[in-house]
C-alpha cells in the first residue's frame, strides 16, 4: 500500500472542500497546550505535505498561533480544518475531516511530555517531546 495517495474531505456544514494531492496513511496527535486548547483535545491529524487545495477558502479563517505555525477552521461552523507550517505551507489536517478514514495508522504521538494525566492511547506509537519538536521544526514557545 502506497504511504501516501489523493485524499478528499470536509468540514462539519461542507462550507470548505479539500483535495490533499499527497496526504499520510500515518494518524499524529498532538499534546501540546494550543491543540488541546484548540479541540478540547489532543489535535488528530494527518500530514497531507504542502499540496492542499481549498474550495470555500472564502469560508476559511486562518489563526496565527505563533511565529512558525498557523491554523485554519471554518468561519461558519467552527470545524478545525488544519495546522500550518509558514515556511513551507505543510498542512496537517484533523484526521476527522477526510472522506475516507480506512487503512489509517495511528503512528506518533508529539509534545508527549505534555500529555495531561487523564487519558492515553494503548496503541503503541512513536513519542517525541516539545524539546524534539521544536529542534526538528523551530524556535521554542513560551
């Protein structure tokens, strides 16, 4: 099965369509303060690469949530669309968006040392800390 193929998806209302040219078979979660904040919850998310088109982007609200990252939802029903990186337009988009959720890993597991007390997943993933994090991707938040 190929890591990587053409996947569709939308919002709650169906405001905003996506086509990811080159999204994961690979599922991440992030603990981090801002995604939990975010969601309610650790953000689920698949790296669909930088090759994402938007239809409604008139219905989409991006958020700058730091120096290095950005997040889009819906204006009109509030779903969370993705998280961005500025530099190179990386999108991540939640995991619960796309059309078809079927052959999916739940590989990885960010910002691990963040993770509140009172959940956990029992799959078996790769964990890296905020201090792994911000040394693959950027500067420390503080």
């Amino acid at each position: 099965m190929p890591e990587t193929s053409e996947q569709t998806g939308s919002c709650l209302c169906g405001a905003v369509r996506f086509t990811a040219k080159n999204a994961s078979r690979k599922v991440g979660a992030c603990h981090c303060g801002m995604c939990r904040k975010w969601g309610g919850g650790p953000y689920m998310e698949i790296d669909c690469g930088t090759e994402v088109t938007f239809e409604g982007e008139d219905d989409i609200t991006v958020y700058n949530s730091s120096d290095w990252a950005e997040r889009g939802f819906c204006r009109k029903c509030g779903s969370n669309l993705f998280y961005r990186l500025k530099e190179n337009r990386q999108h991540m988009i939640a995991v619960g968006l796309f059309d078809n959720q079927e052959d999916l890993d739940f590989e990885i597991q960010v910002f691990i040392d963040k993770k509140p007390s009172f959940y956990s997943f029992s799959q078996q993933t790769k964990d890296l800390t905020e201090a792994e994090i911000f040394a693959m991707y950027g500067p420390s938040e503080e």
